[in-house]
C-alpha cells in the first residue's frame, strides 16, 4: 500500500512537472525577448526568448518556412517564398 502512494506521488509529481515545462521551442517575438532581457537586468534570471531567437521566428514567419516545410533548392516554394519575404 506504502509503495503504490509513493509511486503514485512520484509519477504526479513528474507530469506536473512535464506539463509546466512548456514548449521546448517557443514561438519569439521582438516583446518576449525585451520582457526576458528585462527580467534578466532585474532578477537575474531571463526567459528563453533571445533577440537573436526572435529575429529568426519573425524571419521563419516573414517567409513562411515554417508552415512549409524547409525550401529545397530548384523548387518554386523557394521563389514564392522569397517574393513575399521581399513584400
């Protein structure tokens, strides 16, 4: 009975922490990244959106790579993609 509680607690007390994680690649924008440069100044713990990580989400959204997939070279969703990068 001790066992079952105590196996029980741990396997809670792991997907409570799985769950809080978040995502492992967070979707940055040029706002999280000054929130987490701030909080960094401040408290000294920031979060995990760099300038330089919100720079490449804008340009993977800018030229929509992400809902593409990656751009192999001679296709044409490379010339699409570049065109609107250009808009």
């Amino acid at each position: 009975m001790n066992k079952t509680i105590t196996a029980l607690a741990l396997a809670l007390s792991f997907a409570a922490g799985v769950a809080a994680a978040g995502p492992l690649d967070p979707d940055c924008t040029a706002e999280k990244a000054a929130k987490s440069a701030a909080m960094k100044s401040t408290v000294g713990v920031g979060g995990r959106c760099s300038p330089a990580e919100a720079a490449k989400d804008t340009a993977k959204r800018a030229t929509g790579v992400e809902d593409k997939g990656s751009i192999k070279p001679g296709s044409d969703t490379g010339k699409d993609a570049a065109k609107k990068a250009v808009k």
